[in-house]
C-alpha cells in the first residue's frame, strides 16, 4: 500500500516536517510557495519547487494563486501520480506523537460510536472534548443548542476520512481560542467517532482514501473556510467520516488572532468572516443539494475545481459545478 503525505510551508523544515520526512512507510510531498525558502531540502521526501508546479498546470496555478495554503492541492495531484493509496495531509506545525499514521481506519470496517443530533450539523470538538470549546467552522448559532445530540449506538463504517485529532492547541475557531486560550489532552478512549450530520475537519491531520482525492480540493478565495466547506462537500457527496483519536501534538505557528478572524483586510469577506456568515446555511443545503457549496464561493474558485478535477478525466467522470462564471 502507498501512503503519502502532503503539506505546504514558508518556512524552514520544522520539527514536524523532519518527523514526517523520517517515518519510513511515508513518502513525505512539500508544496513550495513563492516565500518558502529558496534552499528548501528534504531528507527523504520530494520538495514541489514553484516552478515544477506552474510546469505541471500553469492554468490551475494562476487560478490558485501564490502565498497560500491552498498550494497543496498540487501536492494532491502529485500524490496520485505517486499512486497513492492513502494521503494524509498535514501542517509543519503538528509534530506526530509515536505511533502516528499506524492506527489508520481507512477503507476497514470499523466499530465506531455514533452521535446523532436534530441539529443541522455536528460540532466533534465539544462532543469528546471540553464542552464549552467547538471546532472550527461549526456554525456559532447552533453552539446553545448542542446538548440536543446524544449518543445513539455503536456503528460499523468503513471510512473514507479519517480526521485524527490534535493536542496542545485545538483546531477551533478565533473567537473560540481569544475567550478560552485551549491547551488539551484528548482522551483516547472517546474515539472513535461519527455522526448523522455533517461536521467539519480540517487539513491539517486527516488522511484520506485515494478515491476522495478527485472531489477533495481546498478552495481558494473563502479565507479560512478552504478546508472546512471542502469538508462539507465531501460529506454531503456521500464519503463517509470518522473522527480519531489525537496524533499529533499542535505547536501553533504565530497567528494575528484578529486576522484569523477578520482576516488581512477587515471588510473584505476573508479570515473565519465566511464561515460565521455562512456555515449554518451551507450544512443546511448541503443536506439535500451537494453542489449548493459553489454558490457560495468565488468564480475563480469554481474555475480552479475544474482545472483541478481535469487530472481525473481519466479515473471515473464526474459532473462538475455548473456556477456560470
């Protein structure tokens, strides 16, 4: 079985880079970007040079633009000509606790607790963890009403996502992180887990089954939503997730709280902004319309997904969004 792992970085090679290079059943993929440092290297693993990825698809490049996470869909296309089976997609600032990648779900038959809610969506951070913390992207007008979900029974799945967690500083939002300043030790025993509902995950510990790579693609143009409505879209397809216990330690690089929130340019629609005005009403639609994501974003985004999808012409045919641009 091929495993990949891919990321993106403007930084040096961190502590978590040099742990991922080193695992031995991995190949480890580095999407460069114009800020990354020109002398990048790799023990082991293969660093995507901005030239090599404006070789591969200027089109899709300029469509993506630079200095940006969203880079990493190309180590996505590279991943599957590496005929990957498995992708992980990961942050430098995550350093992967012993064992990480060796408990994977993928593609198995899995016993998992189910959370069933009435609610239009699923918030697994306040489910397993602190109750009064939530995940980034779930929707904040739901966060009074979370005690309506209730576990409901044991399950048997065979995931397409396996959305590992994260100790130290959590995946939840800006204004989660300024009010509670989080710093957790997930229990292991509370995974693994899914639900009924949509809920959000992130790209920064997920590994994904090599089939979802074609419909998995982080957007452009939505701040920081690039990976949470993607994560929407998946589920609404059909592709089935569960949420696993933590496998990575995150040691978060700087981050401008009120930028994440507001983003670079406060007023521009960037940072979180996106998600707090329309999250609960993408899970919504998604419920019965998968394809309703694309009214939400920007042309280009829409333009990049089908130069992106254009790599698996070949693999299976698939309808694309059909927003006029």
């Amino acid at each position: 079985m091929k495993k990949v792992i891919v990321t993106t970085t403007i930084n040096p090679p961190t502590e978590a880079i040099e742990a991922f290079d080193a695992l031995p059943d991995w190949t480890l993929i580095v999407v460069g970007d114009r800020k990354t440092p020109e002398d990048y290297k790799l023990a082991r693993g293969h660093y995507s040079t901005p030239a090599e990825q404006e070789s591969y698809d200027k089109a899709l490049s300029d469509c993506i633009g630079w200095n940006c996470i969203q880079r990493r869909n190309f180590g996505f296309l590279l991943a599957r000509q590496f005929g990957a089976d498995i992708v992980a997609t990961i942050d430098d600032d995550n350093i992967p606790l012993p064992g990480w990648g060796e408990d994977l779900l993928i593609g198995k038959e899995t016993e998992v607790t189910q959370w069933d809610t009435r609610l239009p969506a699923f918030d697994p951070v306040g489910t397993v963890g602190p109750s009064y913390l939530w995940h980034r992207g779930y929707p904040l007008q739901l966060l009074a009403s979370r005690q309506e979900q209730q576990m409901s029974r044991k399950v048997t799945v065979k995931p397409d996502v396996q959305a590992d967690f994260w100790n130290g500083d959590p995946d939840v939002d800006a204004v989660c992180r300024m009010v509670f300043a989080p710093n957790c030790t997930f229990t292991d025993n509370e995974f693994p887990i899914c639900s009924n509902k949509i809920g959000p995950f992130n790209s920064q510990n997920t590994f994904l089954r090599a089939r979802v790579l074609k419909d998995y693609f982080m957007f452009p143009g939505v701040g920081r939503m690039d990976d949470i409505w993607p994560s929407f879209y998946v589920q609404a397809l059909g592709y089935k997730v569960v949420w696993n216990k933590a496998s990575v330690v995150q040691r978060r690089n700087p981050h401008d709280l009120m930028q994440d929130m507001l983003g670079r340019e406060p007023g521009t629609g960037s940072g979180e902004l996106p998600g707090y005005q329309h999250n609960l009403e993408i899970v919504t639609r998604l419920a019965t319309d998968p394809e309703a994501v694309w009214e939400y974003v920007p042309g280009r985004c829409v333009r990049a997904f089908q130069l992106y999808r254009k790599h698996f012409a070949n693999d299976q045919a698939e309808r694309l969004p059909d927003k006029k641009l």
